[in-house]
C-alpha cells in the first residue's frame, strides 16, 4: 500500500475512534486497517496508537503525526480534484453529536431533505448535553448550546438562541406570580446542570439593560433536558429555557412564561469540528445545512 493510502486510513483510524469503525468508512477489512497501521509504524519507527478492545488512543507521536498529516492528505486531495471531470459529490460517514431536544424536534424531522440531496453521506448522531472527547469518541462535528471554554476546536457560530422564564401553573397557584426580580426571593428554581453534583444555581437576567445574577435556592437538580422541562410541569419549580424548547407547552398551557421583561440572555449555539484548513466536503454540506435549517424558526439569528 502506497504512503498515501497509509496516511488516509491512519486519519480514517483517528476520526472514527476504533479500527472497525474506520473500516467500515473506508469500505475495507478490519484487518486491512491493522495491517496498514502497523505497517506505516514499523515506517515511521514510532508507536502512533494505543491499542484496546473497544477503542484506540493516539500516544504524543501519533497526535502530533495526525495534525501534520491532514495537512498533507488534504493537499493531496486538492490536487487531485483538480483532474475530476464531474463536480464533487459528498460522500462518506459523518457522526454528529448534537443535544437531544434539537435534535429530536427540530434535526431529525428534516432530514429527508438532506439525505434526498446527499445520498452517499452515511450519518451517525448522538444525542446529549456532555462534554465529549471528539477524537476518542470518532465525533467529525458538534452541535452545543452556550458559552463554551476554549479549546483547539474551531467554533463557529451558528446564531442566538431566546431563553424565557417559566412555570407550571400547579406551581403558581402555590407560590404566586412574581412580577419583577425582587419577587424572586421566595420562589423555587429547577435547577440544570450538565455534570453532577453541581454547584449552588446563579440565574442570570437582563435588567434596564444590565446583566444581573441572583443566587437561588432550587429543589431539585437534574442534568438532562427533558427532566428539566418535566420538573417545571410537575410544579417543582421555575425553569429558564429556549423558547423553542416548550413552545408546545406554551400553547398548551402547560406551562406559563413568567417575567417577560426580564429575560436571560440569549444563548450562542455553536458548530465545533476539529482545526482544519479544507474541511471534508460531507463536513462543509451539513454545516451550511444546518444553519439554514436552525434560521428557519426564527428563534436564530446570524452571529
């Protein structure tokens, strides 16, 4: 097998997280993978990746290889598209990580119409608000709502999300309205927190303009979207969420918006993908695709 090819299936080893996965991608045998590793390290005279049952984890060499070596596939790539006589078609598996309620009720009902114009990109999602290993766990991109931490992740905004006050009216009737922040004092908040045992809750508000955070006793705390949305229901206590999220309960009067004039502050939501100068095609077709999707509601607007 040429040095070329060794580098793709290596890239392939690291995107997918494990060697079967890449062979599938690559449309070859596992054993083909292994041997082909093995022998671009015998090459090499270093140890790229830590071998296990499940997964393969990259050592310092073979993360520092993988950086250097997309640079080189991807020039390679480039040249040869220039000899293509028919335009480039997306192609290839693509695993999304994206939340759960986003994907469920907005990504998911739309993706006929992707997968109608890109039939030969293979999709993979998983579903959940944690903080993920993108190399390990063989995630191509990710969709996350909030203020992320810095990383070597390119992050590109996708839009603002509007984030409203609300409550149960079991919930109400119990506690009363509040009409302003000071009413707040006495009143019980749902508590979200992506990992567990979280910190005490400090809600934020926009005030005359000014960012306010108040400390607020919560009855429970949960880490999962729809558990958060449920405990409001059941009258447990007031939530802050996107709009997006409960407009059926709005509408349905399940729940009731509190607090219209002092809304939290909207909410980024964000593509990550690793850094990269010439992102895969199948990469840069979901991503416009998605965002023109996330505009379509409204709830978005381009940051």
């Amino acid at each position: 097998m040429d040095r070329i090819r060794q580098v793709q299936v290596f890239i392939q080893v690291m995107e997918s997280g494990n060697f079967t996965r890449a062979a599938e991608a690559l449309s070859i045998p596992r054993s083909t993978v292994s041997t082909t590793i093995q022998a671009l390290e015998d090459r090499l005279e270093a140890q790229l990746l830590q071998r296990t049952t499940r997964q393969v984890v990259p050592t310092h060499d073979g993360l520092q290889f993988f950086e250097a070596a997309q640079t080189l596939v991807e020039a390679f790539e480039a040249a040869e598209s220039i000899f293509r006589q028919s335009p480039q078609q997306a192609e290839g598996r693509l695993h999304v990580d994206i939340p759960s309620r986003i994907g469920r009720r907005i990504v998911i009902p739309a993706l006929p119409e992707f997968l109608k114009q890109n039939p030969r990109v293979k999709l993979e999602f998983s579903m959940n608000d944690r903080i993920i290993n993108m190399l390990t766990e063989g995630v191509d991109c990710v969709v996350r709502v909030g203020h992320l931490p810095d990383s070597e992740l390119v992050c590109r905004k996708l839009g603002d999300i509007e984030v409203i006050n609300c409550a149960s009216p079991i919930y109400l009737a119990q506690h009363g309205t509040p009409m302003s922040l000071d009413d707040m004092g006495g009143h019980i908040l749902v508590n979200y927190a992506v990992n567990l045992p979280a910190l005490a809750a400090e809600w934020e508000y926009v005030e005359d303009g000014r960012q306010r955070v108040m400390k607020m006793q919560s009855a429970i705390t949960v880490d999962n979207a729809e558990a958060y949305i449920a405990s409001a229901k059941a009258g447990i206590g007031i939530i802050q969420v996107p709009k997006f999220d409960v407009q059926d309960d709005l509408e349905s009067g399940d729940l009731v918006q509190i607090l219209e004039a002092y809304k939290a502050p909207s909410l980024p939501i964000s593509l990550l993908y690793p850094s990269r100068r010439n992102l895969p095609l199948r990469l840069r077709v979901f991503q416009s695709w998605v965002t023109e999707l996330l505009s379509k509601y409204g709830l978005w607007r381009d940051g």
